[in-house]
C-alpha cells in the first residue's frame, strides 16, 4: 500500500514539474503594437460655430472621440456621443499630417442624414487645455444633408488630458 501511495505521490510530482515547465513558453515578440490611427485617436473638448461664427453650442465644450475603425487603416471615427450637433461617422485621415476629411458619409449619430467634413486637420501640441497645458488641437467644418440653407458647423478644439482642472 506504501508502494501504490509513493507511485502515486511520484506521478502527480511529475505532473506538477512538466506543467510548470512547459506553461513557461516565452514568445518572442509580446508587445500588441497599436492601430494604425492611434496618433490621432483620443478625446477631444470641441466648440461649435456656424458659418457666420455665430457660437451654436451655448459656449460649451462638447466632448466628442475619435478612435479607429476596424479596418484598421486610414480611416477612423468622429463621434459626439449625441451631444452638440449629433456627429458619428467615418472618416479618411493622412497619417502623415493629421488632415482629415469625409464625404457625404452616414451619420450614424442621426440615421438617414449625410455629413461632408472639410478642412480636418489634427494638429500636435497646437492647442491648450482649459487650464493651459499644451496639448493638440483638433479643427473640421462639417455640412450635415438636412441643412438645405449651406450652413456649416465648425469645430474647433483641444485634446482632453484626464486632469480634473481641464474637465469642462
């Protein structure tokens, strides 16, 4: 019986020292990257304007995301999470020089409308927070397809930086 039990303690042993060994598989290359538009993604405080500078959004700040889409390419997403004019659509950036633009794209924020967006351009360390730390500044002028009368909307903005005296 002491025979079968030391057998038995020897086996499980050995389980235990092959399962340690060979869950130590290191793989060479552990870093995930990144997505081909992660330079540009992030949040993003933005003001609103009309074509005449008339300010659309009360004064405030509307926290809009741009992060990319799953083609993982040259494209990426505008999105205000319905706040300020109800934006969401892709778009194509130059991942050279930040500029950006879309062109009568479905505007998933307002189903069945279209949003053309010009003059997109993400720039780095051009902008300031609200509490004036240097970050980047994002600008664009969107026409939305339910404005017969050619009215733009233009966004002009800086990159959130997570610090308490920076929220708006």
């Amino acid at each position: 019986m002491k025979l079968i039990k030391n057998n038995i303690i020897k086996v499980l042993f050995g389980i235990l020292i092959f399962a340690t060994v060979s869950s130590c598989d290191e793989v060479a290359d552990t870093n995930p990257g990144g997505t081909t538009t992660k330079d540009f993604a992030g949040d993003w405080f933005i003001s609103l304007k009309d074509s005449d500078g008339k300010d659309v959004g009360g004064g405030d700040f509307y926290l809009h995301h741009t992060y990319n889409t799953a083609a993982n390419d040259n494209t990426m997403w505008i999105d205000d999470e319905k706040h300020g004019y109800w934006i969401k659509c892709k778009m194509t950036i130059n991942l050279a020089d930040g500029t950006f633009s879309a062109t009568n794209a479905d505007n998933a924020n307002d189903p069945g409308t279209k949003v053309t967006i010009t003059e997109g351009k993400i720039e780095k360390g051009a902008g300031l927070s609200k509490a004036g730390h240097k970050v980047d500044k994002i600008t664009f002028t969107a026409h939305f397809s339910y404005d017969p009368a050619g009215y733009n909307i233009i966004h002009t903005g800086h990159k959130r930086t997570g610090f308490l005296e920076d929220e708006y």
